[in-house]
C-alpha cells in the first residue's frame, strides 16, 4: 500500500469545550425548562420565538412559500425513501415457536412510542433530513414524531423548505429549536401551552454539539448512531472515469472543511489523472472554499496492488459512503463487510443516496461501519421476546435450571422453579442451601 495523497494528522473529532458547553446546555434545559431554550436560541440562532412550537397558521404561511418544482423533488424523495422502508418492516416478523413440549417462546415488534428528529440547519439546509428520520419512523409505527429544526439567522422562522418535508414526511410537532438545547428539549420535554412532552428516542444529523448533546443524552433517551463529519470512500480500477471520481470526491467534501474523501486504486495513471480533474473542478465549483479546504486537509489516494488489497483497505477504513467503481463491482458487493451504504457501478453516486433514492442517509462515521449500519426502519422497532409454559413443562424444564441456581448459591431463583415443579419448597431447598454456603 502506498500513499499518493496523504492527509495530514488531524485534532480530536470532539473537544473538551464543545463537551463542556453541551453538559452545561444539558442540565440547563433539564432544571430550567423553556427559559434556558430561550436563553440559548437567542445566543446561537440569533432570536427565540414567543411561541417554540409551530401553529398551523405558522406552517400554512411558510408552506405557501414553497416553490411547486422544489416541492414535487421532495415528493418524490419521499416516495422513494418511505417504500424502501416498507420493504424493510416486511422483514420484521413476529412469530412463535413451541421448542419443547409445553413451551412456546416467540418474538413481537412493537415501534417506539415517541421520536425526536433534529433537522439541521448549518451550512446547507438538507432536504432530505426530514424525509430520513421523519418519513421512516412513520412506516415503522412510531405514534408521536417531534421534530425541531433551528431559526435561520436574521429571518425569525425555520427554513419553509425543510419544513414542508417535515409536514409532508408526517411529523406530528414541530418546533424552532435548534442544537444541542433542541436535543435536551426533545429528552427532558417542556413545559408550555401545549406541553412538548419527552420523546423515547432522538434521532437526526447535526453539527458536533448535536453530535456531542446525543452522546451525553443516551440512556436518557435511545439515539439512532453517533454520526459525525461525512465522508466517501471510492474503490476504482483503471476502467473508472477520473471526473466522474473526482466529482464525487469533491459532492461529499463540499458539505464541510472536515469532511473526509478517499480514493483507493489499483491504477497510478487514475490517482494521477484524478488529481488534476479535483483541480479543475474546483476553479469552477461555487462551493470550492469548503470542498478545496476539505480536499487539501482530509482527502486521500491511495495506491494499491489488487483487488483484493482494495476490498481489504477499503475494510480497514469503515467509511460512510462506499463507491465501487470497477470492471466488476458484484465482486466486491460478495467481499466488503465494513461501510455505511454501497454505491455499486458508476452511475451509481453517493449524491443519490444523500437526496433520497430509497436507502438512509443517516449513517455510521469514524469507523462505526465495523460495528453497526445506518438508520433503518428496524431502529424504531424493538424486537421483543415472550415466552408461555405449561404446568407440565415444568418436569422438563425445572430441574435442569434448579441445578445452575443451587449451584450458584442464587436459592431464591431456585425456590421459584421449585414452586412451579412440586407446588411447595421441599426439603432440598434446605439442602441446597447448605450446599451454597460450603
């Protein structure tokens, strides 16, 4: 493996002051409630409203803003991202199995009662954020979406674009909160008339403080994955066109100066040829001061000498997005294990995803490829379990299982079975207990 581009040593993803800001925004909004909502959206969005959650009124003057052609795109990102996620919950099934006599055990999905999803503002104001995290918690069941997307900036309202797709993906409330005090807000709930009562689960991309607000709130309420700057991985052989390569390297850095674009190749005149062609498109791309920055500080190429030292790397860097583009990309669909979603064959760009083909645009960074997949539908689900047994199960099942908890000295576990076995503690139980204490 040789580096032809290197990216420099980077800084913590996280620091101690964006850590600390958010525990303090967090415990602010716990004991104080709206007033520390308040506080903090005049400080970071520049004013707070009178009244956080939208009206009717609110959403029917800023829907009337929404210009017909942007409005069908959203549409029909909706159609796409909401049937795949229907594919999806028919794959989750309940059932039920008798695997000894008198024992039944089975397994039921039942949605989340409540779900927050933030919908970022910052640089860009994504279309799409909505359509992932309000429109598929909605097939799956959810009962109650809240949704919270932050004031733009010297405007007062929420951006009319974003809030069509959070209406039209199906959000039950909305609210103008934006960052990490949005997060708490959706966690702790607050007062008001009407009350934003606590979600179950918050969900949605952001900037770090979001980032860092999920990550101090878990177990306080379930999160969907701890999702920080975007990044693409591109696998190309000589076959691959090096401006097609290059632009895709260049969509995913223009979403910020540290998003990280990768290119793994098995052809020298490629990595040669698409360095010049991110030159190029950069004298020309609007977006070249965030994309140029992002290039130059975290952009990679990488030379290698197979393709199976390309599916191996490719392994090693877990990232995000993956693109295939190759004489043969269903070789590497049967080989690679690690990434978020995969791009396969070269019409197929992340940008699709990220607009809203079908599959979530929410998805693990920094490695989390190894461990776990993006949002699905699955994540709003819990897959439970139960189980039934019968009064003569008892004589199978019993015995076995009063043994362990005798040996483990647990006697009261025991005594349980015990009672369900002989309808009485016997004499063992005395025995058992002896034996515990030995």
């Amino acid at each position: 493996m040789e580096y032809f581009k290197q990216a420099p040593p980077q800084p913590a993803a996280v620091s101690q002051e964006i850590r600390d800001t958010v525990s303090q925004i967090i415990r602010d909004v716990e004991k104080e409630g709206v007033d520390a909502v308040r506080r903090y959206s005049e400080k970071f969005d520049g004013s707070a409203p009178k009244d956080f959650r939208l009206s009717d009124k609110d959403i029917s003057g800023l829907l009337a803003e929404v210009d017909d052609k942007v409005a069908r795109a959203i549409d029909f990102s909706i159609q796409q991202v909401k049937h795949f996620a229907e594919l999806q919950r028919r794959t989750l099934t309940d059932f039920e199995e008798e695997t000894l006599p008198g024992v039944v055990i089975g397994q039921k999905q039942i949605p989340v009662n409540a779900v927050g999803s933030y919908i970022p503002g910052g640089r860009y104001p994504i279309l799409a954020s909505a359509v992932m995290t309000v429109g598929v918690p909605k097939v799956a069941g959810v009962k109650r979406i809240v949704a919270c997307a932050p004031i733009q900036r010297g405007t007062g309202q929420v951006n009319a674009l974003q809030l069509y797709g959070m209406v039209k993906s199906g959000a039950d409330e909305i609210y103008a909160i934006g960052g990490a005090q949005a997060m708490a807000a959706m966690a702790f709930g607050l007062d008001g008339t009407p009350p934003l009562e606590a979600v179950d689960m918050i969900v949605g991309a952001g900037n770090a403080y979001v980032a860092e607000a999920k990550r101090q709130l878990f177990g306080v309420v379930g999160i969907d994955l701890l999702a920080g700057p975007t990044e693409i991985l591109i696998i190309a052989d000589e076959t691959a066109n090096p401006e097609f390569v290059a632009a895709d390297l260049l969509a995913q850095a223009e979403h910020g100066v540290n998003s990280q674009s990768v290119l793994i190749t098995t052809s020298r005149p490629l990595a040669e040829e698409v360095t010049k062609e991110i030159e190029r498109q950069l004298a020309s791309l609007p977006t070249a001061d965030a994309a140029g920055q992002s290039w130059r500080e975290y952009g990679e190429i990488i030379l290698v000498e197979s393709d199976e030292e390309m599916a191996k790397v490719a392994d090693e860097v877990a990232s995000e997005h993956l693109e295939v583009q190759t004489r043969d990309p269903d070789w590497f669909l049967a080989r690679l294990t690690n990434y978020g979603s995969l791009f396969l064959g070269q019409s197929a760009t992340v940008a699709y995803g990220d607009k809203g083909i079908g599959t979530n645009h929410v998805l693990p960074t920094g490695k989390a490829a190894r461990y776990t997949g993006g949002l699905w539908v699955g994540k709003f689900i819990k897959t439970v379990t139960w189980q039934r047994v019968s009064g003569a199960a008892n004589a199978t099942v019993a015995p076995p299982f009063i043994t362990m908890a005798d040996t483990e000295g647990m006697v009261g576990h025991a005594d349980s079975m015990r009672l369900r076995l002989n309808g009485k503690l016997s004499e063992s139980r005395e025995r058992a207990r002896e034996t515990s204490l030995k």
